[in-house]
C-alpha cells in the first residue's frame, strides 16, 4: 500500500480533534454511537457454538392451548413439537400449531405501543414510548373514576386462560367488569351444567392416557376407552378443538368399538368419521332432545334389559326430579301451534327436526341402551340460538337419568373437575370492597361486584358478562336495577379488548363499530379503547392506544383446557421478547405504577411490585390453589387421604404423604406447585384420575352438593328457611326490585323458572310461527362454523390460508395482482408493492351451499351472491355448491370473511368477496337468559351478483 | 477530498444514516444530518444536500410530529407496513427473524461484537448500519489492516444490499414526507457507492 493511499491510522481522539472539514462530523459522533460493543473471544465463541435447546410451554394458536415442546436455535425458534407428557395431546401437534412460528415471526404482529392520531377507524397511529402510553391510559382512567367510577371502565380479556394479570390489576382499579371470549363463545350451552352441577362443559371421557390408581397402589397411564356411544349434537370437536383430545379420542374410541353419531345440519370433519350422520334441521336441537327424553320416559321398563334406559341411582345424588319431571310432563298435553302435534311426541319432533320420528325413537333406545355413553352439545348448534338453554337443561338430563355420568367411558363435567388455578392472583378480594355511590341523592354503600352491569343490571343470570350487548350500553350507558345500587346510572367510558376482536366477533359488525365510534360533540362516547394483542385485528383500527403483547412464546402462564381430571401445564418464556413487547405480568405492574404515580388511592405497592416482584411470584401464586379440588371418586386418587378434603400440592409431595392435614378445614396439604417445579417436571402437573366423583357431593357445587333438578327451592336449616338453586339468587333479587329483566319479560316471566321450562327459539319459520311468515322471501337458514387453522387472529399466517376445510374455506380466488395495502395516511393504501395470486390458489371464507339449492337459483360453484336478512343487513361472499349441507340451510366461517384489517395480510385482499357472518347477526335481540348473540338464529335471502 | 477525509466523513454518515433509521428520529439527528456538509467532491454531495433540502431551517415540533407519524406508518406499524426495515422480509418469504437475522448476528459474533440491546433484531437496518459504522470506526483506528474493510465489504455485498434496495424503493413508493423518499434515495445510492469504494480500496491498497 502506498503511503498516499492507505488508509490513516486514526484514533477516535484525534477523529475529534479534526480541523473544519471534520467538524460537522464530530457532531455527530460526539452524540451518535454505532450501537455495537466488542465482547471477549471466549464470549465470541460460545456464542458461535451452535446453541439449541428445547423449552416445555403451551400453545395459543388456538383456544386449546396444546402443551408444546418449542427448538430453539440460537435464540431464535425454530420448530414447534408437541409435549409428550400433557395428556389432551400426548405429543401431537396440528398444522396450526407447527406454523406457530409463522405468528410469532410474523412482520405484521405489533411492535411497540401506539397511539391513534386520526379518527377511529382510520387506522393513523403515532408509535410512542411505553412511558407516553401509559400515560395517556392512566390520565384517562383516573379520570374517568373520578367522573363516573370505576365501573365505567371494562377489561375484556379475550380468549387465552391467561388473563389473570389484567383481571388482577383491574379488579384491584375498582371495576367489577372483567371479561374474556367465553361470554360471546357458547353460553346457552353451558346453562345446563351450571344449573345441574354447577359445572359449565360436558364431554366424553375419552382423553387419554389418563392416571389412574391401580389396586396394587401403584399409579398407570390409562389408554382404555370404554365408551360404546358418543352422540355429538353441533359439536364439531376436529375443527372446534377446545377439548382437543376429542379429535384422536374419538377416532380411537371408534376403533375401540364405540358408535359415534353426529347430528347436525353440515357433514362437519367430526361426522365424516361418524357411524350416522343425522342432518338436523336448523335449531331444533332441543326438540329432538325433548323427544328422546319423552320416549326414554314412556318406553322404559326396568323388568326388560332391552328397554332398561334408566339408572334409578341418580336419584341417590340428585333431587329434584319429581319436580322437573312433573313440569316436563305438563307440556304432553299442549299442541303446537305450527305442527297440532302435542308437543314432545316423536310426530311433533319429526314436523320440527324433519329427522323421521323412526329415526328419533332409536336414536333414544340407543342412547338408553347402549352404556357407557356420553350425549355431548356443542358451540354452534345450541350455544348460537335463543333458547339453546333447553337443549342444554335436556342433554343434561338425558345423561344424567341414563347414568352416564360420571362413569367410566361415560361423560364428564370438565369444569367441575380440572385443577382449580389462580386463586389471590385472579384479584376477586378486590371487588368485595365496599364502596360508596349517591343515587338519587342518598349516599349508598355496597361491595364493588355489586357494581356489575350485567349481573346487577339487565342480565342478572348471565354467569357470563354479555359481551354481545355492550354496544347497546356503550351507547345508552348503564342502569342497575337490582341489589343495593339500584337505579345507580352510569356511562361505559373506557374499553380495554386484550386477545379479542369482537368487531368481527363479538355480535353485529356494524353495531359494534358504531358503538366505538359514536360521539358527545367531539368526544368518544366511550372515551378511550385500549386494544392489547400481538396480531393487528379490526377492533385494533378503532382503538386509541395500541399496546404490543409478547407472544405466546415471550410470556409466562397456566394452561389447562377442560381435561377429564386435574392437571396444568405451565406457559414458559422459550425466546426473548421481541421488539417493545411486553408480557400480560409487564403490562400489569407498569401500568399499576403509573396509576399510582398519578395518585390512584386503590392501587398499592404492597399488591404489585412489592407482593410480585417477579413474573415468576405471581404465577407461584396463581399456582398456589393447584389442584384444589376435591378428594373423591373411584378409585380413589390417594387411598391414603379422607375423602372429600381439597387436595393442594404437587403431585410427589402427595404421593409421598409429605402433608399436613386440617380436619377443621377439610383440606390435605402438600407442597405448593410452583414454575419451578413444572419446569422440573417437563412442564406439567398430574394428578390422579377418578370417576363417581358426584358420590357423596364430591365435586359438584351446587348448594346441596347434589345433582338439582330444580333450581329455585327452599330448605330449612337450624329452623331457618333459605332460598337455595342456581336461579334462586336473582329471583330473589327480581323480588326485591319488584322489576323483571327485559330479555325474560318478553318470555311472559316475572322471574326465571324453578325447574324444566321451554319457549321457542327466533327467526326459525319451523319451530315459531312468528317468522313462517317471512320463509317464503327468506328461503334460508343461516349457521357458522369455524375455520380452525384460519380463525380470527391467525389468519395472517399465510401458509394456513392455502389449506381447505370443511367446504368452508376454500380456493375460490380469482385471479388478481394484489396491490399490497398498508395503512396509510389516509386509512389502507396501496404500499407499491404487488403481489400476484393465481385463481384458485388461495382460501377464502366462502358460503356453503346444497348443490340443489343452488341449481334452483341457477348458481354455479364460485358464483358471487349477497345475502340478505329481514333486517335488512347483508353481506356477500362465493357460494361452495356441495351435499354435504343440508337443503335450505347455508353455512358461513366465524370470522372467515369480509375482514378489513389490513394487519391480515392477503385474507384482507380478498375482503370484498368473502362473507362476514356478522354483517347479518340481529343485534336486536340477545338469547333471553345469558345474552348470548343469535350467531345462528339467521334467515336469508339469496341474490346473484 | 483526501482519504482520511473520506473515512470520517464515512463513518459519519453510517452512524448518522444508523439513527435515522431508528425511532423516533430525534432532533439532534435531524440538525446533524441538515448540518453536515459534504465536500463538493464527495461523489453522493448532491444526493445528500436533496435529503438536507427536505429537512427545514427551522425544527419546529409540528415537523417533527409528522415526521413520526409517517414513520409510523411507513415502517412501525401497526399491522403491514410499506416498508419492513428487516431483511428476513425480503430475503425469507416476507416473515421476520429467519436466516437474514441469524447470519447477521453471527457476523457480528464472528467479529467479535454485538449490539447494545435496543430490541431491534439483528437484521433490522438500522442494526446493520451501526455494524458499517462500527466497521468504519475501526477502519480509522486500526492501522494498516484490511480487515473492518474486508468485513465491511463481504457484509454489505451478501447481507445488506440484496435487500435493501427493495426496501428503498419501497420506501420511496410509499413515503409522502419528502424526508424518507430523499432518505431512500440517498441510502441506496450510499450503500451502492461505499461498496464500490471499498471494492476499489481492497483491490488497490491491500492486494500484496
């Protein structure tokens, strides 16, 4: 090198030291570093040494939550395993949850907080500090308590078990209105069981393996399926895979010689293994049931083993029957008006199911007959209609009285029977404080739930905030009408959605989006909507503040979806948080001390950061409860223990009788389960499995610890009478008021019923005569069912987006070079960028079809159409011309269609020729009890576009 | 404009360009960047007194905040953005933290740094270009040895430019702020022109 040429030695002091032409240059090296630092060649080279490890955690791909083994190399992850020690998936793993990495990864996920600079809608959002976002929260939450209280405010948690963070920080804020998806998921199905048990989801007992006490003493994994009959009655468990072992189990169970049966209208993936599929007639779930149980009831006969259906013991854990039973009977001699046939005869269910009344009487000898079984009811065909209660309160029933309950191979309450979590950490001390509010002029003190707008306003026995109607009360405010703040009225001011969409989701489309964007002069009605998520979805676009949480591989939690007995798995950190994200523990304890800063009298030091210093304290404490339930069952789990004492602890120290026992309390304690331990033990906790667990009040939680068949009854204790039932509560409080909740006026009650009742469900021409009139224009019925590698979140996981399913998804684009579109200044424009898609390459929600109905409107496959409803509420979308659907009824994807964030990625490209099931949801009208949205009480009509 | 000139006015401009491309631009950036001056002879001198001439006389906080709004929007989020400032978007079927992000950081490895947490991946540009101005750092301050340049080189040839002009020309495409479309215009001309500059050093001063 030549002395003229080469390059200067130069130190970075005499850089400085630069005459003139370096001066500008020094400015901004004296401020501006390159960001790097050198690190020793020993830190080099073990860095550079390939490090792959491989971390235990669960899934949230979907609400199933698998328990997953994540690679990771070099920091970063690199394929998705399933975790061969939790049970519900025993090491599977579906093509939604291997393309984890898809989201996590994902370019479109949000990155750093937010705040909206446009109007609502828009989509024009300034990226700010953390600190400048929570400020923004916190001056407007302060406010907000200050003006209207706490109760103003609302934490919608979404669907991930995950939330108790949030629900923590927000019950400790002063509100009682914490929430999560399972309020709009299926709450009419749920009725049933809540009622009976006190428990919430039926399924059968086929997950597998499970742990079971052996006469030896000895513990074993379990892989045999007893069961000999699964009827799945809307249930679709191999797309709608909360209860994911349902999807091998049932399979293996057939293989073991079950029988399976599905009934519902579409030939749904789980009755494509089925021995029968039976295409109901939409919304008439309950009918057909009522009509089984009638026939159960008239045709059996305990001297004949081929017409024994009932097991008179459940009388030894019930009460009630006489009563349900008697109530039941009354409606024999009744006609219904739109058949003439008394009601619950196999003639009347054959008018109203159009399933041959031959065809009822066996399905209802097999169900009696055939033991153990396990009649199951699902998501979409009871907990998507108006009185879907019915079928809830009958299927019930109909297990109970046949004695598949609780039975080995028969079927199981998961709620009542999965290990209890969460305990202090979910921050329920908090809304028993007492608080005072002046209404109507006097100064009124009762405890913060009471407070609730839901419970103590229009939808007392909901269990369930009703999340489907709050468009209605953020635009009308909120009247309580029971309890001690009666009368008390006050604005929903601010909205926090974490995990959920319910613009797509939630009820109707369009209502929701006038709720969020209606005004008082300039002001948002409800003044501020924090959306917290890692994708970017719709309701994202109407939020002010946008807050990054970690994905589900950067946080910490608890996992543990509906088994057959207790068991939770933990949720581990597997990378490191990317970009600002912060997880749901972060997002707590910063925004506690804003709150506090700011001079927020609940929020205490003592509750947050100093009780939880770290993420791993507080999921210790949530932890703390585990297993929690209790002691019970055959065989028993520890023979060593009395029965009926909860259970705490790990389950070695329980095995190995490292315990206290209180007699006063009732309880065996061990040693507490901790992060630490599940990380010692592959992630997960088991405990062991039993059955019988309603002997004896076992786990049931109802008052009188048995089976009830009524729910509103009196007892007399120490020579006191008291109300006691699962609607005994808010009749009492109906009372009181001398006021009965709209949505069961317009059943003709005063107050809810104390045993079996029946009304008829709405837009159904077959079953209410109100609406036969209107069958002629709007031909169809309308029903949703889900995509579930594509649902709402994931579907900006492109690679899902190439895989049909169901006739519900399908790959009917056209031909189109899409210009990429981002958001822009002015809401979605254009990026400049193209990306071409070739016909018939990419899924879309489509609109299924018969293949007869379409040849009679002179539709082809992949016909453009609009739907429309009575309402006048449309939308459009490809029609998928198929038999597997029966004539008159279409079916729709849940969130598939018509999805307008541009945070999707191409499914937003093809918005405008899929169909949203929500443009056409009535959001007039909520089912009457819970208030959950009529997702399939819908009927249209067809136009060709 | 001699050597040594050109190797400070080097790693100005890449720890200037680092900032840039790192949110929020402060306003000390935005001075240094209307504030320096580049000789006459400096090949990119008129590129660069374009993205100066985008930048006003006078910083005033209403600039400034749209300027972070567009930023935002162009390359923050939420959801899709004209124009990701990571290679894996390009280069790995348009998903972030695949084998760009990786074999960057282990470039950095390799050369015995890393970068100071900031929550950036490693293949984020503004990441890459404090890895150029590191380079250029130590091409002021090691005497004599070819290898920040080598690095340098091999660096923006294989990792830096097979994106970054998709990314640039995204940019300018999608930017209404004058700033980031004469930001575009100048980074890609810069990257072009320091590996042709390099290409040239290597091949002339350390070829023995």
């Amino acid at each position: 090198m030549s002395a003229s040429t080469k390059p200067n030695a130069i130190s970075r002091r005499d850089f400085l030291k630069l005459g003139a032409a370096g001066a500008a240059s020094a400015l901004v090296l004296s401020k501006f570093d390159h960001g790097f630092r050198p690190i020793s060649s020993a830190q080099a080279k073990r860095a550079l040494q390939q490090n792959v490890r491989y971390v235990n955690t669960a899934c949230v791909m979907c609400p199933a939550e698998c328990g997953i083994r994540v690679k990771v190399e070099d920091g970063i992850a690199s394929a998705i395993y399933g975790n061969i020690y939790v049970p519900m998936n025993t090491n599977g793993i579906c093509a939604k949850g291997a393309a984890g990495i898809q989201m996590v990864y994902n370019v479109n996920r949000i990155k750093y907080p937010m705040i909206r600079v446009g109007e609502r809608g828009e989509g024009k959002f300034k990226r700010v500090s953390w600190d400048e976002a929570l400020d923004y929260i916190a001056d407007r939450l302060i406010e907000y308590k200050k003006k209207y209280g706490a109760e103003s405010v609302i934490m919608d948690a979404g669907d991930v078990t995950d939330r108790d963070p949030y629900w923590y920080l927000f019950r400790a804020f002063g509100t009682p209105h914490v929430t999560e998806h399972g309020a709009i998921c299926d709450t009419p199905r749920r009725h049933g069981p809540k009622l009976f048990f006190g428990g919430k989801r039926v399924e059968p007992d086929i997950m597998r393996p499970v742990l079971v006490r052996q006469p030896d003493g000895s513990l074993k994994n379990d892989y045999s399926y007893r069961t000999k009959l699964i009827i799945y009655a809307g249930w679709n468990p191999f797309t709608a895979t909360r209860i994911n072992y349902e999807s091998r189990g049932t399979v293996e169970a057939k293989l073991n010689g079950a029988k399976i049966i599905v009934i519902d209208p579409a030939l749904s993936n789980t009755a494509t293994k089925a021995d029968q599929w039976i295409p109901i007639r939409v919304g008439t779930d309950a009918d057909l049931f009522a009509a089984m149980l009638r026939y159960i009831l008239e045709h059996h006969d305990d001297s004949n083993p081929l017409r024994r259906y009932i097991d008179w013991s459940f009388l030894d854990y019930s009460q009630g029957w006489e009563e349900f039973l008697a109530e039941f009977k009354s409606w024999w001699n009744k006609t219904d008006p739109i058949n003439g046939k008394p009601y619950f005869t196999l003639e009347w269910a054959a008018q109203r199911t159009d399933i041959p009344a031959e065809k009822i009487a066996e399905l209802a000898h097999t169900f009696g007959i055939l033991k153990p079984a396990a009649l199951v009811w699902g998501m979409n065909g009871i907990g998507h209609h108006y009185n879907g209660y019915i079928a809830s309160i009958l299927g019930v029933a109909l297990n109970v009285i046949t004695g598949n309950m609780e039975v080995p191979g028969g079927a199981i309450d998961t709620e009542l029977v999965k290990s209890d979590k969460g305990g202090k950490a979910k921050g329920e001390d908090f809304v028993k404080r007492e608080v005072t509010r002046v209404i109507n002029g006097q100064e009124v003190s009762g405890k913060i739930e009471e407070l609730h707008m839901d419970y103590y306003g229009d939808w007392p026995a909901a269990w369930d905030d009703v999340v489907g109607d709050y468009p209605r009360r953020f635009l009308e405010g909120v009247t309580l009408r029971y309890g001690p703040f009666r009368d008390h009225q006050y604005p929903i001011k601010a909205f926090f959605i974490r995990t959920g969409n319910p613009v797509i989701t939630g009820s109707n489309t369009q209502e929701w989006i006038k709720a969020l964007t209606a005004k008082d002069g300039d002001e948002y009605r409800v003044g501020l909507v924090v959306y917290i998520d890692t994708p970017f979805l719709e309701t994202g676009l109407y939020a002010d503040v946008i807050l990054p949480e970690a994905s589900y591989l950067e946080r910490m939690s608890l996992s543990d979806i509906y088994p057959s007995h207790q068991l939770i798995y933990l949720r581990d950190f597997v990378i490191d948080k990317l970009y600002e994200s912060k997880t749901q523990y972060d997002i707590m304890i910063a925004l506690a001390k804003k709150l506090y800063e700011k001079g927020d009298p609940d929020i205490k030091p003592e509750d947050f950061w100093e009780k939880y210093p770290t993420e791993e304290d507080f999921w210790n404490e949530a932890l703390k409860v585990a297993p929690g339930r209790a002691h019970c069952g055959v065989p028993l789990p520890y023979p060593q223990y009395p029965v009926n004492y909860k259970l705490i602890g790990t389950p070695d120290s329980l095995e190995a009788g490292k315990v206290t026992i209180d007699d006063e309390k009732k309880v065996v304690q061990g040693e507490y389960v901790t992060v630490q331990w599940l990380r010692e033990h592959n992630g997960v906790a088991i405990w062991p499995m039993s059955w019988h667990r309603f002997n004896n009040g076992g786990v049931l939680k109802t008052a009188s610890k048995k089976v009830e068949f009524v729910w509103d009854y009196e007892v007399e204790k120490d020579g006191e009478k008291k109300r006691q039932g699962q609607y005994a509560k808010y009749n009492k409080l109906i009372e009181a008021a001398g006021e009965t909740p709209f949505a069961i006026r317009e059943l003709g009650w005063e107050k809810y019923a104390k045993t079996f009742y029946w009304f008829e469900t709405l837009w159904n021409p077959y079953t209410n005569p109100e609406y036969a009139k209107l069958a002629e224009e709007y031909p169809f019925q309308l029903i949703s069912g889900r995509v579930h590698h594509a649902m709402s979140g994931t579907q900006l996981v492109d690679w899902l987006g190439r895989i049909p399913t169901e006739d519900l998804w399908e790959p009917f684009n056209d031909d189109r070079t899409i210009d990429e579109v981002i958001i822009g200044e002015n809401g979605p424009t254009p990026s400049g960028r193209k990306v071409h898609i070739p016909k018939g390459l990419w899924c879309i929600g489509v609109i299924q079809m018969n293949t007869a109905d379409g040849r009679k409107l002179g539709l082809r496959k992949g016909d453009l159409v609009e739907l429309e409803t009575p309402q006048g509420f449309k939308t459009r979308g490809k029609v998928n011309l198929v038999e597997t659907i029966r004539p008159g009824v279409l079916r729709l994807p849940l969130g598939g269609g018509g999805r307008f964030s541009p945070g999707l990625g191409l499914t937003y490209d093809f918005r405008d020729i899929s169909p949203n099931a929500n443009d056409l949801t009535d959001p007039s009208h909520h089912s009457p009890i819970m208030g959950m949205p009529l997702y399939a009480d819908v009927m249209v009509k067809v136009k060709k576009l | 404009m001699s050597q040594r000139d050109y190797l400070e006015t080097r790693l100005t401009i890449y720890a200037l360009l680092r900032q840039l491309f790192q949110y929020p631009i402060g306003t000390e950036a935005l001075i240094a960047a209307r504030e320096l001056s580049l000789p006459e002879t400096h090949p990119l001198y008129r590129e660069w007194k374009n993205l100066q001439s985008s930048i006003p006389a006078d910083i005033n906080p209403d600039w400034e905040e749209q300027l972070r709004i567009e930023m935002t929007r162009l390359l923050e989020g939420p959801g899709r953005t004209p124009a990701p400032p990571y290679a894996s978007f390009y280069l790995d079927g348009m998903r972030l933290m695949g084998y760009p992000a990786r074999r960057a950081q282990q470039t950095y490895l390799e050369y015995g740094v890393l970068p100071e947490a900031s929550g950036l991946p490693a293949d984020h540009l503004a990441t890459e270009l404090g890895f150029l101005a590191y380079l250029a750092e130590q091409g002021l301050t090691l005497e004599s040895d070819p290898k920040p340049f080598q690095v340098s080189l091999a660096f923006l040839q294989e990792q830096v430019q097979p994106w970054v002009t998709s990314f640039c020309v995204a940019l300018e495409n999608a930017a209404q702020e004058a700033f980031f479309i004469r930001l575009a215009q100048f980074t890609r001309a810069y990257l072009e022109e320091d590996a042709t500059w390099l290409q040239t050093v290597l091949a002339n001063e350390y070829t023995h």
